[in-house]
C-alpha cells in the first residue's frame, strides 16, 4: 500500500494555523487579547522570531490585530475559518502533486527494471540461438506437394537451411544428397538460423 505523502508547512506557518484553529473553534473569542509574542514561543517551543513571523501571517489576512509592542487581539473569527480551508486546500493540492511525482518516479523504476529484463531476455535468447544452429527442426511435408529432388528444389538457395535427415515411410536419410527426393508425408530435418523452421515449412507447403 502507497504511503500518504504529507505536506509539511514551515514552522511558523504551523504556528499560526494552530492559533487560527484555536480562533474557529472559539476557544479564543473576538476582541480577545491574546498571549504576548514571548509566551507563544515558549509555548510552541520556537525562537520568538518564528513567533512574530506567525503572528504577521495572521495579522496580514485580517485574523488577529497587531497593537503597538507585542500585544495582538483576536479580530476575526470567519476569516480564521478561511484561513483554515485555505490550508486545508494547498495541502490537499501539494500532496496530490507530491504523489503523482512519488507515482511517475515509481513508473520510471519498473520501466528500467521490464527494459533490463527485457534486454537480458534478448541476449540469453541470442546466445541460445548461437549455440543450437545445430539443433535440426522438424518439418512435415504437407500433402499437396509435388514430389522433388533436394537439386530440383534448389533448397538451400530457397530456404538458407540444410538438410541433415529426411524420414521417409519410417525410414531415416541421413544426410541426404542432390538426388534425395522429397514427397508428401516425408519428415525433413534441417539446420539453420532462427527463421529457417518458418522459411522450410512454407517453402515446403506451398
């Protein structure tokens, strides 16, 4: 199961959409004064730069007045709310935005790791075909073929493929010559490249 990305505010952000919350739930009421800029940092555990940087944030959308010093006062319940879903909204956004970026990153992988596999795949079949030019292949002549000598079907120009057997009415021509003939029903065995079964067994049954 993927894990939820989650969006991660800077500090003082934080700070000031916890004192937004504490404003919409009406724990805070309008009008009220609130703690001195010191004692939010001490009770969030920041600098009181990081304090006053939230503070700010609240009093440039209209939450919270600041007075002269340090005392600021609740100002808007409503807009506090507001600020809220905002957030509520960019988080929601940057987290869809962080997993497609997670889910495009994970696509990338697997498509490396299915192109290394494939790539591995290619080589170990080369290499197999490397080593079984001389695994012969069975073709079956069909019926319907007109019975001729291996020089009269000029095979292998025909097919790139040699015949090493031909097995007619259960008896087996090994290594046939130019006069070996071919007929319906026999079973050819020839050596070749990856393409010679499919060249020999159209060739065969045309």
């Amino acid at each position: 199961m993927t894990e939820k990305i989650q969006f991660v505010q800077p500090k003082y952000q934080q700070i000031a959409l916890e004192l937004a919350k504490r404003i919409s739930d009406g724990r805070y009421a309008e009008g009220e004064k609130l703690h001195a800029r010191s004692t939010i940092a001490t009770n969030f555990h920041v600098s009181p730069e990081t304090a006053r940087k939230a503070i700010i944030v609240l009093g440039d959308i209209g939450v919270v007045t600041v007075k002269h010093g340090s005392s600021f006062f609740v100002a808007s319940s409503a807009k506090a709310t507001e600020f809220i879903k905002q957030y509520q909204d960019v988080e929601s956004i940057e987290n869809v935005k962080r997993e497609i970026h997670e889910s495009a990153k994970r696509q990338q992988a697997e498509s490396q790791h299915f192109l290394g596999l494939l790539n591995s795949l290619v080589e170990q079949t080369q290499r197999y075909n490397e080593d079984n030019k001389l695994q012969p292949y069975e073709v079956v002549v069909k019926e319907g073929f007109a019975a001729s000598t291996v020089s009269e079907l000029n095979f292998w120009h025909n097919t790139g493929a040699t015949i090493v057997a031909i097995k007619h009415q259960n008896k087996m021509i090994v290594s046939p010559g130019p006069l070996a003939v071919i007929e319906p029903g026999d079973f050819v065995y020839v050596v070749g490249d990856e393409l010679a079964y499919q060249r020999v067994a159209n060739f065969l049954t045309a």
